[in-house]
C-alpha cells in the first residue's frame, strides 16, 4: 500500500518526492519553490493510517463473518476502535489532499519571476487558481497529466475576457480610483469642491489628467499580456505541455471548430492515437522544440515555414522542422488519406485520419499557415523562390485546403478521435460520395479535390438516405463527437438545397462576416461553419443545442430540403 501512495505522489505533474523533481526557479521572487516536505509529511501519516487501520478493519470483518449470533461487547468496542482509526484515516487522506493541492499551487505560484508585477496579480488571484487546480486534481483520471492540464486551465481563464482570471478583474477596483480623480474628496481640500467653480478644471489639469490616463492604460495593457505570457511560459515548461503561438503584435486567425490530420507510419514526426509530435522534438533533448516559433527571427520563421509547407509527404524528418500539419476540411485530408494508399500502396486500414475538437485545446495551440506567412513574408533576406511559393500560398484560393499548424508536442487523447480510412469506407463513404471510390482519380490529391470542389459546387438536392448514410459514418467513426454535428460536416461536402425558413436564416450575411469565413479556408467548411452557426440556438456550433425537440434526422431534415 505504502508502494501505491507513493507512485500516487509520484505522478502529480511528473514530480517527485525522493529530491528528484525538476522545480522551476524564481530567485528573488515572493513566492517560494514547492518543497516536498510537508507533502512527504501528509503521504508518511497517511501510510502509517492506512497501515493501522487495514489489518484491524480485516480482524472485525472475520469476527463478523465467523459469527451469526447477536455482537457481544467484544465486537462492539472492536467496531467502536476501528470506527476511531477509519475517521483518523480520513483526516490523514484530508490532509494528503490538501498538501497536494498546495504543492501543485507552490509548483504554479514560482513560476512569477522576480521583480515583475504578474506577482501581484498571482497574489489576487490565489483562491481562484486554487479552485482550479482542485478541479483539474477531481476530473484528471491520468494523474501525469494534472499539471498540464490546470495550467491549461488557468490559462483559458486568464485569456477569456469573461474568465476568472482575466486581468480586468484585477484592474477594475485600480481603473475606478483612476477615474475618480481629480474629483477624489481625498485629493483635494473641502474649499476646492465648495468653490463656484469646482467643475471647471484648468487645461493644464486636463491635460495632465489624459497623460496620466493613457500611460496606465497603456501599462494596464503591457501587464495584461505579460499575464497571459507567464501562462504560455508555464505551459511551455510544464512535463507535456504545449509550445503555443503566441505574440500579441501578430494577428493569428480564428480556429474552426474541426482540425483534422492524415497519417500513417511514413508520415513526419510522429502521430498516433495519443500524441502528434515534430521531428523536431524527437530529435534532440534540448529545448529547441518549446520555443514559439513566433518568437524566433523572421528570417528563421521563414525558413521553417518554407521547409516544412515544401518537405516530401514521405519520411520527411527534416530535424530543424517543428511544425506538424492539419486542415479544416475533412474532404482534403479524407483524398490525402486515398492518394497515400495509392502512392504508398497501403491498405486503408494503414491510413489514419485524426479529428480533433479545437475548442478543448489552449488559444494558440494552433495557427492558421496563412497569418504565418504574413508574419515573415518582408524578412529580409528571403530568396526569390521563397517569396514566389509565399505569393502563392497567401493569393491562390483554389488551392487553399485550410492548413493549420501545431509545434513541438501535442497531446489530443481525450479531446480527438482517430479512424482508419478502411473504417469510414466500411461505414458508408462510398455509398454517400461514390466519387470517392473511382479508381483513375485514387493517384490524383489537390487537382482531384480541386475538381471535387467544382463538381459540387452546383445545389444538389439531398436524400433521406443521404441523411441517414451520414449520420451512420458520424456514429461509427467519430466517437465521442456529436453525429448531427459530424453529418452536417460530411454533407457540406456538396452545396445542397436548404429549405425556405433554413435559407432564409443563413443567407445573406454582411461583408465582414464572410471575410471571417474565408479564413477558415475551403468552401466545405465555410459552408458548414454559416448552416451551423446560424441555426444554432445562443451561436453554440453543436446540433443538439437546437431549440426545438427532435431526432437526429429531423435535425438535418429541418436545415436541408429533402426527396424520398
């Protein structure tokens, strides 16, 4: 037993209690590093419990089995004595709890450098962080993974505007003692406010006022990213974490809601059905692979870019490379998988497609190639083939397949589902888009979906059957994602007749609006995110949020005009 709650310790966050732990250091700050003492003090009073109370609690279960007459005094008091050993048992396992909980707080805390005010923010938000890394310890079932996953927490709340840990929170009580002067009563004498003039403030106040305002707004914001950013950092030396994309002065574009990835055992990296990682950081043991890339020179942000977006789709395990690739659009990546069976002549239950839901995933854990692109295309000493390809990746729409890219390692188990393209064929691909089973377009990818694009790009009218076939694939195989929601993705695949109130609902939308949908890229996806997102009821993209009762069909006969 005493083995068990040692490992138990052993697996918070990847940290240990022998004097091993890799702790991060915070010389001069306020708060200290973790120690293991006071949490190796709770473990050792929870063994010494467990190993009183679990011999005792078995001698009161045999007398109890052995006997079937009325308790005699003797079980009584050995009742009443394990009673006492099991509530201080409870107290102990209290205790351990409560030490694990402030060692993983201690743990968070020692990452505020030394002389930056992020501290004063970690002191005002030290219950609430705290609240969240005690449901991050209630709802992980893999305890190695705590630490990341409160850290991940943490910071969806500091970057939500609406979030618990959002920095206006802390600046609110400061902005409204900003804005009460100079009309503060402590500020200025009684004489001054009673005199007939006391609204009147001369332009030398005035002016003095606006400076004064402005540069701590511009402070407020200054320390508001530097907020977010000790968030980032944490994650990127959490055991695990994520190397996000983050540089407040570059304009990333909105994630769909959908990534999706095609691989198979030549893919680059690595990626399986836990784990999607660079060469990168399967090549080497430093830490090169948890530097943002948008931290890195322009020219070097080029340069990888360049290599990776031009590296062969077979065995490229370019070392320098720290970017993997996903796509928006599920027709792409479904061709990819076709046209690597092909060239690779594999069967298709070698070909994975990974799917994975963004919105469980940190802000920054994906960036679309796009906004990249135009973070370093004026690097200065880009050569001209390096800024053709660019020009063309930034102004061919035909050919944009709606790739976005993660960095260094990613861990989607959870929050993904994997399937084999042998899978979504034995589920009904076929049956529902036969195009995709024609054997002289299997050697053929980005012309082919470029074709696909065309062909369905006329109003087709939709079936029952289509319908149905759908949401068979959606059940079958993308577990733990809503059908309705992964059949409407697969029948916007083609432009499809909706019906009037439908229609009328989704169409037209203004300018800025579409502007926003042409940086999710294809125009499959494009027409899944308007249908969705508009028939949804308070804009959840999820088909069970509808507000009128129904079955899974009758959700998509509702939006999509239908013949028998």
């Amino acid at each position: 037993m005493a083995d068990q709650f040692t490992s138990l310790v052993d697996s918070v966050g990847g940290l240990c209690l022998d004097g091993g732990a890799t702790k991060p250091t915070a010389s001069g700050s306020n708060f200290s590093n973790p120690t293991h003492q006071p949490l190796a003090e709770a473990l050792r009073t929870l063994i010494q419990s467990c190993e009183a109370t679990s011999p005792h609690a078995a001698h009161v279960e045999n007398v109890m089995e052995s006997t079937h007459t009325p308790p005699s005094q003797g079980t009584v008091n050995r009742l009443v004595s394990l009673r006492r050993r099991a509530t201080a048992l409870e107290s102990a396992a209290k205790a351990f709890s409560d030490a694990t909980e402030h060692y993983i707080l201690a743990y968070i805390l020692s990452l505020a450098g030394p002389g930056t005010r992020v501290r004063k923010l970690l002191s005002h938000f030290i219950d609430d962080i705290m609240s969240i890394v005690r449901e991050a310890l209630d709802s992980t079932s893999d305890g190695g993974d705590v630490l990341r996953e409160a850290l991940e927490m943490c910071y969806a709340q500091a970057v939500d505007t609406s979030g618990v840990l959002h920095s206006d929170n802390y600046f609110v009580t400061l902005g409204e003692a900003y804005l009460a002067w100079p009309y503060d009563p402590d500020s200025e004498s009684d004489d001054y406010y009673e005199h007939e003039n006391r609204l009147d403030v001369d332009d030398v106040d005035a002016a003095a006022f606006r400076a004064r305002y402005e540069r701590r707004a511009e402070e407020k914001q200054q320390q508001g990213e530097e907020w977010i950013r000790l968030w980032v950092r944490a994650l990127g030396k959490c055991p695990g974490g994520p190397t996000l994309f983050y540089r407040p002065s570059c304009r990333l574009a909105d994630v769909p809601r959908y990534l999706f990835r095609t691989f198979d055992s030549e893919s680059s990296g690595r990626s399986d059905h836990r784990v999607v990682a660079s060469a990168q950081s399967l090549a080497t043991t430093s830490q090169r692979s948890r530097v943002d890339l948008l931290l890195r020179t322009k020219n070097e942000i080029a340069e990888m870019l360049h290599g990776h977006l031009t590296k062969t789709c077979f065995g490229g395990h370019d070392v320098a490379d720290n970017l993997m690739s996903w796509s928006s659009s599920l027709l792409f990546v479904i061709q990819y998988a076709i046209w690597r069976c092909h060239s690779l002549h594999r069967d298709p239950t070698e070909v994975e497609i990974c799917m994975i839901d963004t919105r469980k995933f940190p802000r920054g854990q994906f960036a679309r190639d796009k906004s990249l692109l135009r973070a370093c295309r004026d690097a200065p000493n880009l050569d001209e083939e390096t800024r053709r390809f660019f020009r063309f990746r930034l102004d061919h729409a035909d050919y944009d397949n709606g790739e976005y890219l993660s960095q260094g390692v990613l861990h989607h188990a959870g929050r993904s589902s994997v399937v084999s393209l042998a899978q979504l064929i034995g589920a009904g691909l076929h049956d529902l888009y036969p195009e995709f089973a024609d054997p002289s377009a299997m050697g053929l990818w980005t012309n082919r979906v470029k074709s696909l694009r065309s062909q369905w790009s006329v109003e087709h009218t939709t079936t029952q059957l289509d319908i149905q076939r759908a949401l068979e694939m959606a059940r079958a195989c993308f577990e733990g994602f809503d059908a309705p929601d992964v059949a409407l993705l697969l029948l916007s695949f083609k432009s499809r007749k909706l019906r009037a109130l439908a229609s009328q609902k989704i169409f037209p939308f203004g300018s800025g609006r579409r502007r926003k949908l042409d940086g999710f890229g294809p125009v499959e996806v494009q027409r899944y995110t308007v249908i969705a997102k508009t028939m949804m009821s308070e804009g959840e993209v999820c088909l069970h949020a509808l507000s009128w009762p129904a079955s899974d069909s009758q959700l998509l006969e509702g939006i999509y005009e239908c013949s028998e």
